[in-house]
C-alpha cells in the first residue's frame, strides 16, 4: 500500500555505483545528490488556473528533502556535490514571488549540507538566471561525474562526452498504475534499462531551418540535410530522413551545410556515420509530490530519449513506502493479464 506520507526513505541499488534514495539518486563514487524535478511554484500555477489546491507542497517537500539529506550522511558521510536535474521552479515565463521565496529557501537549506550545487536546465527554467545569481550558483545544460552524464532529458543531448557510459535524465516524471484486486494506485517509479544512439540524433525537425542550396533525391538512401542557425561546425551538419526513420544523423558535407529539400536538382554526396552507442540509462521521477508523472502503462512518454528505447526491457522501481524493484516492464505486463 502506498503511503501518502512517507517516514522511511530506504535506500536500495539500482546500478553500478548509485542508489536510490526516495526519488533521489546518490552516487557513491562521487557522493553526489541527484534531485529530479522540484517544481516549485506548482501549487501556485494549478491555484491560477482555477483549480484550488491546500498550498502545503512545499513544507512536504522541504520535510522530505531534509530526510534524505540526514539519511545520505548517516550511510555516506558526506555530500560532495548536489544536482538538481533540472526543473528547479514551475513557471516558464516569470519568475512568481512564490517561487522566489520558496526556491532561495530550498537552495538555503541544501547550501546547509553542501555548498557545491549545480542547476542543470531544464524544460521549465527559461528564467533561472536571477534566481542562480542570487545565491552564486552554476546554471548548466548538462553534467559529467565520472562516466555518468546528468541531462534533464527534455530533448536528446548532441554532445554526449565519450567517456559516458550512464545517462541520467528526469522531465519524463514517471510513474505506473498498478492493480490490486478493484483497487488501482498510481506509483511514481525509477526506471533502467538500455538506450542505443546512433551517431548525431540531436533533436526535432521543427527547430531546423532548411534553406540555401538543393540536394538530389534520386538515390533511395538519399537523405534532406538541414543545419541550425548557430553553434554548428561547417564540416558537420544534421540531417534527416524524413521519408524513413525520421532521425537525425551527423554527416560530412562535400559542398555547402545548406540545403533545401524541397528541390531536387543539385548533387550533393553524404557520407554516414553508422557507429553506435549503447548507454545505461536512469529514469528519476519528480520530486514534487502534487506531481504524479506519466503512467509508462498507459500515456504518450514524454522525453525523446525514451521514445527511442526499447521500454518494454527497462527495470521498475517503484517508489512508495519503501523502494521496490518490481523488474521489467514486459514482465509487469504479462502479470496484469
């Protein structure tokens, strides 16, 4: 049975060198704290769309991330780093009075057991700046402890660095309805499992522009080629199969990195790179507790990385008055039948 106010965080293995602690990761190697998806400021926002909600979220949160902290010193000794995974605050656009009291409290308390905080961006932290400056802290768009890649997850990372061989992403907030007799709750959960990239899939097609020289469509294995405004080499554009298997693939240009896909008379000769990589990958869920995420059983799954997993083979771990692993997906399945 799921305890809506939890008392025990336990702590339980979920891949080389990391452990699960409530909804957060600790990585032993490093002593670092991994905190998905805070929100701060939901309540609020939901109160703003008319939906009226007691505002005790965040004496929640602030009680539960107390205990994980005292309970990360009691096995670990110590707190060496802090990530918060993106999501710190709720608003896209603003940063409401709320949030400006309720987060500066929240980075207050961490800074109490560990002053090296790290505020990967997320989805929802368009306006994070002020808050970051006030108290002195990094904003980054990813980060790298050890063979560990920290990433929100909200779009897939195009410079994953090679000595990666985890990922770990929050933004999808899962969660899975389980069915006990009439009875069906809702359990947030971690997931693990397998997540292959091929070379250079970096994105949606609608953040692309396609302009400038034509490119031939007569070969079969002929591919569009489209490359971002800024930051991206001339030797290395993006490309994609929009017929196919619209992913998006780097490739060497033999003549201009601009193309346009609706014309067909030009030739221009792409070289694919076909290497692939095979990452661990680690799905936390939100830290909110008003935010009970996708059910993986039932809902469109949200990050792009997970779209392109094979989820079915993922391991569950359900969070509720204790951490269970509860195996694969498929296995879960095949039980509810």
């Amino acid at each position: 049975m799921f305890i809506k106010s939890r008392i025990l965080h336990s702590i339980m293995h979920i891949f080389k060198n990391i452990e699960i602690i409530d909804f957060c990761l600790f990585l032993t190697k490093s002593k670092t704290l991994v905190i998905p998806d805070v929100h701060i400021g939901y309540e609020e926002a939901l109160n703003k769309q008319g939906i009226l909600i007691p505002r005790t979220q965040f004496k929640e949160i602030m009680i539960n991330i107390e205990k994980i902290m005292k309970e990360a010193i009691s096995k670990f000794k110590s707190i060496n780093k802090i990530i918060i995974l993106g999501d710190l605050k709720h608003e896209f656009g603003s940063i409401s009075e709320t949030e400006w009291r309720q987060t500066l409290r929240f980075l207050d308390f961490l800074s109490k057991f560990c002053s090296n905080i790290i505020l990967i961006k997320g989805n929802h932290d368009t306006i994070l700046g002020p808050i970051a400056r006030k108290r002195n802290l990094e904003i980054a768009d990813n980060c790298l402890i050890d063979d560990i890649f920290l990433v929100h997850g909200d779009k897939i990372p195009s410079d994953i660095p090679k000595q990666a061989e985890i990922i770990i992403i929050g933004h999808e907030h899962p969660a899975i309805s389980l069915k006990h007799g009439p009875r069906v709750e809702k359990y947030k959960c971690f997931l693990e499992g397998n997540w292959i990239m091929e070379n250079g899939i970096i994105g949606k097609l609608k953040k692309y522009a396609f302009i400038g020289t034509d490119i031939n469509f007569r070969m079969s294995n002929s591919v569009p080629i489209c490359r971002k405004h800024t930051n991206i080499s001339d030797k290395v554009s993006c490309v994609c199969d929009i017929e196919r298997t619209k992913q998006f693939k780097y490739v060497n240009l033999v003549r201009s990195p601009y193309v346009d896909f609706n014309k067909k008379d030009t030739n221009i000769k792409v070289h694919h790179y076909k290497k692939q990589r095979t990452y661990n990958l680690i799905v936390m869920p939100s830290f909110n507790p008003l935010i009970e995420g996708t059910d993986i059983l039932k809902e469109e799954l949200l990050s792009p990385l997970l779209k392109d997993a094979d989820i079915k083979n993922f391991e569950v771990f359900i969070v509720g008055d204790n951490v269970y692993k509860f195996g694969k997906l498929k296995e879960i399945v095949k039980h509810m039948k």
